[in-house]
C-alpha cells in the first residue's frame, strides 16, 4: 500500500469551502481526550445548521474524522487536531468514516411532554398522604408539651 487510508464502502471524502463561520462543525476525541473507549479517534458532534458542513449536508454527528487535506489523524492530542483544521486552508479536504444513523422513531422535533392526568393525581395523592403525616406528626408533638 502507498500509505493512504484503507478503502471502505463506509468511507467517503468531503470537499467542503471555509466559510466565514469556519467549517461549521464541533469536534470530540483525540489521545488525550478519548471519546468513544478503545478508540481515541475524532469525531464529529455537532454539525451547525448554516455553517459550511451544514450546508453541505454530507458530514454528520458521530462520524469519524480520518484525515484532513491527506494528514491522518492517527494518535493526535486533542488540540493538535484542532491547530490541523485552523491552519487547514479554505478549501479542506476530510476523510471520513460513516457510521450508521439509527433512528427508532421520528428525526424531527418532538412534541413537549405534557404530564397525563394519571400523573398529576399521583403527585397531588402524594402531596396529600405528606400532608396527612405532617399533621399526626404536628399533633403528636403537641401531646408530649
């Protein structure tokens, strides 16, 4: 092998342009900074919306980063990392690992929880059995005066 990276049907290479946000994505991971356990890689773990990433739409949270314009990221600190992609240029090239996106359900924004009905009585039988005992309790101490 000429020392690139392996090829992997989950592997791609993203183009993306510095814009004046930067790249618009977040990372975790490095030596120093293990994210996952066993694999002291760097990951992606937040993309922005409107930053270059974002925009592009290939980068996702939770890929792993494996190299930039070509320079692996193989057993890097943390900050070492961050200094590759300051000093990357304006048009950055990533290889990237993806892993697979699971969702079990709906992706996009949740409805807000509402307690049931069920719920808010158990909280006022609760309130209403610490009142109960409060009072005996009160009682009680009155006898013994």
């Amino acid at each position: 092998m000429n020392g690139s990276l392996p090829s992997s049907p989950n592997m791609v290479d993203i183009k993306l342009k510095r814009g004046s946000a930067g790249l618009g994505f977040n990372i975790v991971g490095g030596v120093d900074q293990p994210y996952l356990e066993n694999d002291n890689g760097i990951f992606v773990s937040k993309i922005k919306e409107d930053g270059a990433a974002g925009l592009d739409g290939r980068l996702q949270e939770g890929d792993k980063i494996l190299a930039i314009n070509g320079v692996k990221l193989k057993d890097l600190m943390h900050r070492a990392t961050v200094d590759l992609f300051r000093t990357a240029g304006e048009d950055v090239e990533l290889s990237v690992l993806k892993f697979p996106h699971l969702t079990n359900g709906p992706t996009g924004p949740q409805p807000e929880h509402t307690p049931s009905a069920s719920s808010l009585g158990l909280l006022a039988a609760l309130a209403g059995a610490a009142a109960f005992f409060a009072f005996i309790y009160m009682r009680h101490l009155k006898k013994h005066f």
